[in-house]
C-alpha cells in the first residue's frame, strides 16, 4: 500500500517504493488506477503497436508512463493507458527513468469497466488545460474515438472515419483499423 499523508508533492509520491497497484497523483492524494480488463488491455496493446509503427524515429509510445502536469494551480501526476510524446519535445537522448517531465502530444484513456465516458471527458479537458495537445478517449463498447483538441469541440470517430491530425503527420488510422488489430467484436 502506498504511503499517504494529508497532502504529498510530486517528488514525495514519486518516491514512493513500487507497489502491484499503479497510482495517481491528484490534489495531493495517491488515488489508485482502475485495474484494465481483458478489453482494455487488447485495445492498450493494438494501440501501442501501430502508434510504435507510425512514430518510428520521431518519437516516443509509453505504456501507463506517469506525466508530471499541473491541474488546478495543484502538482498532477496522471498515468494515461498509453502517450506519444515527440523527440523534438523530449530529447532521445534523455535516459533518466522518470515520470515524462513535459507534456506529450498525444495521451490515451481507455474506459475501463467502472469508468464513464463522462470522467474521462472531464480529464481531457484537464490533460488539455495542463498543455497536452491531444486527447484520445477510446470506448471499447461503442467502438468509438473521441478525440479531444484545445481550440475546437471534439470529434467521435467510428468505423472508417480517418484518425489523421497535422499534429501527428503521416498518421493513418481508423477506429476500424485498431478495433480489429485488437481483435474486438463490432
């Protein structure tokens, strides 16, 4: 179990020792990750793969990598399911094993049993607020990506509707494409 006390900062929760449990950082409290599923961990699998194909030698794909971000005027540390974060915002050549200290292009939620999609809008908004340029919220039930932006409403995709973005050039993506790498049913 992960220590706690009234109030921690990033460095504090940060040193925290490893647990099985994966936690977050938010308003000063270590709050506990929804555990994935079987679903959800398909979808985090697919998603990483064909984003580690596209990004090749320009960028980075993590899996449940901790961000520091600042929510609220307060220190965030979120784990999203999956990040892309480019080698022109955070140096190849950094080897420190850390939270990512700058805030990606692109992060992932996936809806796990438990969550609504209602949560993880709020926490797009706040991703957004916090200086990520892209939020993908991804419900496996629905066959749906939402994909949120800082200057414009989101837009769900389904089926074959194209995921590409300027933000993330030569990406070619549908909903469809990742379901089935997945290997989901429609």
């Amino acid at each position: 179990m992960l220590q706690s006390k009234t109030h921690l900062t990033v460095t504090e929760f940060l040193n925290q020792p490893e647990t099985d449990i994966t936690y977050e950082l938010v308003n000063g409290e270590a709050i506990p990750k929804m555990s994935p599923k079987r679903f959800h961990s398909r979808l985090t699998g697919a998603l990483y793969t064909l984003l580690t194909q596209w990004c090749q030698e320009q960028g980075e794909v993590g899996i449940e990598w901790a961000v520091t971000l600042t929510r609220t005027e307060q220190d965030w540390v979120p784990v999203p399911d999956l990040l892309y974060i480019s080698y022109t915002r955070l140096s190849r050549d950094r080897v420190l094993d850390e939270a990512c200290p700058i805030p990606p292009e692109l992060v992932i939620e996936i809806i796990s049993p438990g969550q609504s999609f209602g949560d993880l809008a709020e926490k797009a908004v706040d991703y957004l607020q916090a200086g990520v340029l892209r939020v993908w919220v991804v419900d496996s039930h629905a066959s749906t990506i939402t994909v949120f932006y800082p200057d414009a409403p989101p837009q769900t995709k389904r089926g074959d509707a194209m995921l590409t973005d300027t933000l993330l050039a030569g990406l070619q993506l549908t909903p469809q494409n990742i379901f089935q790498q997945a290997g989901l049913p429609d």
